[in-house]
C-alpha cells in the first residue's frame, strides 16, 4: 500500500466525501462547509484518506473534524493535516475532544482549558458537548493552542 499523499485545499467535489466521513466517525456535524476544510489525498489512488477544518466562530476558532479513513490510521496522516491547518493559522486555536485524546493534541501544543477561557457560542458548545458525551459515558475536554510569538 503506497504511503504517498498530499494535503491540499478541498474543492467542492469533496463534499459529500468530507460529510460521510463526518457521518462514519460520528462527528459534530454543525459548521461544516468544505472551504474550510484540508485534505489528505492518497498519491496512487486519488482517494482522500483524511480530512480536517478550522471552523471560525465570532468569538474564536476551532479545529475540528479531524477524521483518517481506518486503513490509514496511526501513519501520520491526522498530524499532517494538524501542522498543516496549525501553521495557516495566527491566532490562538481550540478544540473539543475526548479526554483519552488529550495526550495526542498536547503534541502539537493544545492544553487543556476550561469554560472560563470560551466565549460566546463556543461556550454554548462545550457546555451542551459535555451534556451529550456524559450520556454516552464519555467525557469532553476544551482545548486551547495560544498564538505563536511573534518575532
């Protein structure tokens, strides 16, 4: 299996690839408009193997919707598009994940936060995510990657 890919910009033929990978990994569907969105894409086959997003918000953004089709999985395919959507970025960044993922985006330097540090709909979403995934036995976590310094 060829282990060449690309991250690249998505188009709007990426679409309905981007929302069934959403769908399968069960993901939250709110605020996902392919412009947003990088993807990886196998060399060989043309298939995209990966995706992610910033989302903007009026009071911040958020990388979200990070998802790697499962045979591609624990191959570098997520981090690629992390660092690729990281380094677009200027200002500070958050995410929502599950606390067992904790230790994976603390690599790329997210820390843990908590409500104190949201705004507006973004508190709104932690606050209904922690409601849903306590219901599934799970637990959401709010992250934050502050801004580079500037040199």
């Amino acid at each position: 299996m060829s282990e060449t890919y690309t991250i690249r910009s998505a188009v709007a033929a990426d679409e309905a690839t981007i929302k069934a990978l959403i769908r399968a990994e069960h993901l939250d569907p709110m605020n996902v408009r392919w412009q947003n969105f990088l993807v990886a894409e196998d060399a060989d086959a043309g298939r995209i193997i990966g995706i992610g997003q910033i989302k903007p918000f009026r009071s911040g953004r958020e990388l979200g919707s990070l998802a790697v089709v499962a045979d591609r999985r624990q191959r570098g395919v997520g981090g690629a598009i992390i660092r690729a959507l990281i380094a677009r970025e200027r200002g500070p960044l958050l995410l929502f994940c599950l606390a067992f993922r904790e230790p994976y985006y603390a690599k790329f330097g997210f820390k843990r936060c908590g409500l104190r540090e949201l705004r507006g709909e973004l508190k709104l979403k932690y606050t209904l995510g922690t409601v849903f995934t306590r219901l599934i036995g799970r637990r959401l976590i709010v992250m934050q990657r502050l801004a580079p310094a500037t040199k």
